[in-house]
C-alpha cells in the first residue's frame, strides 16, 4: 500500500512541473516602457515598487509576462507612438494611440515649500512670481491653469532626476517643488538626498491639485479588456491595497 502512494506521487511530479513549466513557457510577453526613476512607483534597481508591483500582478494573471523597459517620461510616449513597446505605465495624457484601461494608481501633487518661508500659495495663481520645478511633463499634466503658468513663469522648470528637486528645496535654491507626496517623503531616505541637505526641515503641502488617477495604455483591446478584469479581481482581494501598504507610505490626506 505504501509503495503504491509513492508510485501515484513519484507520478504526479511530472505532472505539476510540466504544468508550472507551461504557464511560464506560454505566457505572452509584453514590453511596458516604465519611466526611468520613479520611486516608490516604481525601484528599477530592485525590479519593484508601488505602479510596478499592481501592473506585473495584474498582467501575471492574465497569461502575460511583463518585460520593463526603462526611459525617460517623454520617451515612453513615442515609444508607444512609434510601437516599440505593446504598453506604458500610467499617464494622464488623453488621445494616445491604443486603448486606455481603467484607472489603476492615484498620484498625489502637491506644490511644497519650506515651511518657514511662509509662502502664501492658494491657487496655481501664486506660482506665477515663484521659482517652481517640476517632475518631467508635469505641465501636460495639472491642468490648464498649471500649463498657463509653466509657460508664462521664466523661473518654471522641469526634472527627470525628482531627487533633485529634494535637493534644490532643502537648499533654498527653488521657492517651490511640485511633487506627488509618496515620491518626495520616499526620496528624503535617499542617502545622496541626507547626504547633501537637511531633509529634517518642515515643509508645506499646498493642496492646489485634485488626486491624478492614471491609466496604462496598451496596443490591444484584448489586453485592456483583461487587464481591467485583472485589476478588479487584485482590489476585490485585498491585494491592491496590501501592495500599497507594503512601502510604508504615509496617508497623502494626512
């Protein structure tokens, strides 16, 4: 009787690699191109992060194997264009070619300034005679009263490298940074950010934009229409939010 449990188990071996070796070997492939440092969205150097771990998830799911491909921001959107990739992680840019899935991450922007400053920032408005850097298209992206700004504002810069925008902050080098919250509190751990400010000073958050709820963009409509079947099964589990609170991010309503 013993000899015949381990024939049946000795024989189910086989048969549950050549089942893990099949979902590997028959997951399609799918080139997302991801900015090329956005953390905690997403940690290139760890092959994680916020945005990262939802859309890997996601796709995993549905038979797909994502392969990241790192540019800068407004590279991803030609390299849709162009199709050199099959997606991009989120944008809030509309007219792309391609479909667009349902709203998957939610950034947080806030202008900020140094707390002792006493800046009196209530609208978009009172940028216009500030020092402001940016992230990278961000004026593509607040809305029309920011655009405005962005191009009439001579002291209005963008950055691809957002830790420098921690830098030049704390060093009252700028009068104020627009940020999404997670991204600035994570890059004031960044050992280069301590190693050259003071990230202990207090700073202001400047509600003045609404939450930026963002999609991916992907080639196909099949892809879309699996990843928003995707995307709600991981929220109806719970597992969205686990992600999220997995990097220890502070509530950006707080």
């Amino acid at each position: 009787m013993k000899m015949r449990k381990t024939t049946h188990f000795i024989l189910l071996i086989p048969v549950i690699l050549f089942c893990h070796l099949s979902t590997s070997a028959f997951a399609r492939p799918l080139k997302v191109a991801f900015g090329l440092w956005v953390p905690p969205y997403v940690i290139r150097e760890e092959a994680r992060g916020i945005e990262y771990d939802i859309l890997k998830e996601i796709l995993a799911s549905k038979g797909y194997e994502m392969e990241p491909l790192y540019v800068p921001l407004a590279r991803t959107l030609m390299m849709l264009k162009d199709d050199d990739v099959d997606g991009i992680m989120s944008t809030g840019i509309k007219d792309l070619p391609g479909c667009y899935t349902d709203s998957h991450i939610t950034y947080w922007n806030y202008a900020i300034s140094l707390k002792d400053r006493n800046l009196k920032i209530n609208s978009v408005a009172d940028l216009d005679d500030k020092s402001v850097v940016a992230f990278q298209n961000a004026k593509n992206y607040l809305g029309d009263d920011f655009h405005q700004m962005a191009v009439i504002n001579p002291d209005y810069r963008e950055l691809a490298d957002q830790s420098a925008q921690n830098k030049l902050l704390y060093s009252r080098r700028v009068d104020v940074v627009i940020a999404d919250r997670y991204i600035f509190d994570w890059l004031n751990n960044d050992p280069t950010v301590k190693a050259r400010v003071n990230v202990i000073q207090a700073v202001t958050h400047h509600a003045l934009f609404e939450p930026s709820h963002f999609s991916a963009v992907f080639k196909s409509d099949d892809i879309c229409q699996a990843f928003n079947a995707g995307l709600k099964q991981l929220r109806a589990s719970g597992r969205y939010q686990q992600i999220i609170d997995s990097y220890n991010v502070s509530d950006p309503n707080n």
